[in-house]
C-alpha cells in the first residue's frame, strides 16, 4: 500500500501533471470571464441591431404545450436553434481571443530569444580534439 501511495505522489508531482493541473483550473475561470464578455458585453448590441432579437430565444416549436388528463402540465417541445446561434457565437469569440493571447505569447517569446546566448563552454572531448589538432598542424608545419 505504501508502494502505491508513493507511486501516487510521484506521479502527482510530476511537473506536466502540476501544470496541466493549473491549465485546466486557469482556463475554466478564463471560460467564465470569456462567457461573460459574450452574453454581457458583445450580445446586448448585437441584439439591438438586429431590433431586440435575444438569440437564446429563438426556436422553432414542433408541438405546443399541454395540460393530460391527470392535469399534468406536459412541456412543448421544441428545437432551440438560438441556444445553438448564440453557443457558436461564443465558440468563435473564445477562439479569437485565444488566438490573439497565442500570437501575443509567441511574438513576446520571440523577442527574447532573439537575445544572443553566449556559446556553451566546449566539452573535454572538444578540448581533447582541438589539441589533437593543433598537434596534427604542427607536426605537419615542421615537415
């Protein structure tokens, strides 16, 4: 048992698991602020223009609500094609976002790589080698 349990931590403590840990904990609360720039912000004018239009109020009824015989209210069915519009909508604005925070990302990245690295210190066997050399050189220079 205690094996598995050791297992367990390492397993859980490895760095990609952490870090997808916090993706996925970072890109929920991202949804939420995303969801709310959609419905709060970008749909309220959208469904000016188009004269008051709430998207998620669209559908097309196939049959309407009734009351049965025990007195049951039996709900209408219908197809919520606005509830669709409006979850494409908000698909392609959460994509541009993300697109425009990747390219932002990527271009900061570049800019810092572009910084000369100064060159790694040669190995002993690049050392060994260039000695090796110089002594082939001279050797040949002397005949």
């Amino acid at each position: 048992m205690a094996k598995v349990l050791n297992e367990l931590k390492s397993f859980m403590m490895r760095g990609n698991v952490v870090d997808m840990a916090v993706g996925v904990i970072i890109g929920g609360a991202f949804g939420k602020i995303v969801s709310s720039l959609v419905s709060d912000v970008i749909m309220p004018p959208i469904g000016m223009l188009l004269n008051g239009v709430n998207f998620s109020d669209l559908k097309f009824t196939m049959k309407e609500a009734t009351v049965d015989a025990a007195g049951q209210a039996v709900a209408a069915v219908t197809v919520n094609y606005g509830v669709f519009i409006q979850t494409i909508l908000d698909f392609v604005i959460i994509a541009t976002v993300i697109f425009f925070a990747i390219k932002l990302m990527n271009s900061l990245q570049t800019k810092q790589e572009e910084a000369p690295a100064t060159p790694p210190a040669p190995t002993k066997e690049e050392t060994l080698l260039t000695e090796i050399r110089d002594l082939l050189k001279e050797q040949n220079d002397k005949k």
